[in-house]
C-alpha cells in the first residue's frame, strides 16, 4: 500500500522532468519567443508586442530571405555606431551628410538582440532614398516601410560582403541599423519571427 503513493510521485516528478525537458529543448532549438523592444519596426510590429521566432530553420541549414522579419545579434558597438573598418563609415567620421553606411561590422557582437528586415542579400548593392531601398538600382516596392527625411535616411550605394546580411527597421526615420553598423554575418542571425501572440487582439502571422 506504501508503494503506490511513492511509485505515483516518482512518476510525476519524472513526467514534470520531462516536459521540462523538451520545452527547454523546443525553445532553444526550434521556437523562442521575444518582446520587441523598440519601435523601430513600427508599423509591422509595436513596441511591447511579442512574436514567435523560428530558430530551427536556420540551425539546420536554412538561410534568411529578402523580407524576412529577423531575429538576430548586431555587431558589438551598435551603442556607439561603430564600423569594423575605421574611417569607412560616414556616422563616425565626418557626420552623415557622408552617406555612406559600414561596409563591414565590428569583429565581435553584442550581448543584445535586435528584430529587423532583411533588405540586402550577400553580394546585392544596396543604396538608400528617403528611407526607402534601392537594390542593384531599382527601387523596392516596401508598402510596410515609413518615409523618412533626415540624414541618416539617404545612402549611397554598399555592397554586401559574402555571408552577410543587411538589415533595417521598418520605422525608417527611428531604426538603429546595418545604415550605421554594416551588415550581419550569417551566424549570428538567430531566425525569422513567425508570429504574434501577444497582445491578443494582435496575434497572428508576421
């Protein structure tokens, strides 16, 4: 009679242990949620909003695609906008009225995340006008991006290294980008946001 209370606690601990185990599992290989932090991707995604990112694609191999919203880890010195190549970059060397973006990161990355879009692939020239994209010298159709006019909105034309991604926010005019740090390797992207859960009344697909 002993038996069956301790048999039944010894099962729930270990069925507790094991859903544990592949939630832990799930979101460190396969879905992860996170709290957008900013509103640099307005009007896509609000600050606060909470969305689904996809990591097991790329952990398998996958690569980002033009559009994709992204989760990813920007080079080290997004603080203080650094570039990797010093003197190339036109916001730490005679202001941006140079209009000229990194054309390589820092060597190392942050400790933080950022959530943007993939506007530039490896080996596309990217420019920008009035906040909008110009690739390979057509403009793109972006109806999720805002206009904008300040200074940091008017680029002239990068080249994408190889293994590299150039990435911006959709909130054009207030978006801390690959327009003033340069491109993202490829492994430090983490994966595409999916979806929405929250708030509700926004939940859906990115």
């Amino acid at each position: 009679m002993k038996t069956k209370p301790l048999r039944s606690t010894v099962e729930l601990i270990l069925t507790v242990a094991v859903a544990l185990f592949f939630a832990l599992t799930i979101q460190a290989f396969a879905v992860k949620p996170y709290r957008i932090p900013s509103e640099s991707m307005v009007p896509t995604l609000q600050e606060g909003q909470r969305i689904l990112v996809n990591r097991f694609s790329h952990k398998i191999g996958g690569d980002p695609k033009l559009g994709d919203v992204t989760v990813f880890t920007p080079p080290r010195g997004t603080d203080e906008r650094e570039c990797g190549n010093a003197g190339q970059g036109p916001f730490y060397n005679g202001g941006a009225e140079a209009r000229q973006s990194c054309a390589k990161p820092t060597a190392e990355k942050s400790k933080t995340t950022f959530v943007k879009r993939v506007v530039g692939m490896p080996g596309d020239t990217i420019a920008v006008s009035n906040g909008h994209v110009i690739r390979n010298g057509k403009p793109v159709k972006e109806s999720f991006a805002s206009d904008c006019s300040d200074s940091s909105c008017n680029l002239n034309p990068i080249t994408v290294p190889a293994g590299h991604y150039f990435m911006m926010g959709d909130n054009r005019g207030n978006s801390e980008d690959s327009r003033f740090w340069g491109p993202v390797p490829r492994d430090w992207v983490i994966g595409k946001a999916v979806a929405t859960y929250w708030p509700p009344k926004e939940m859906g697909g990115v």
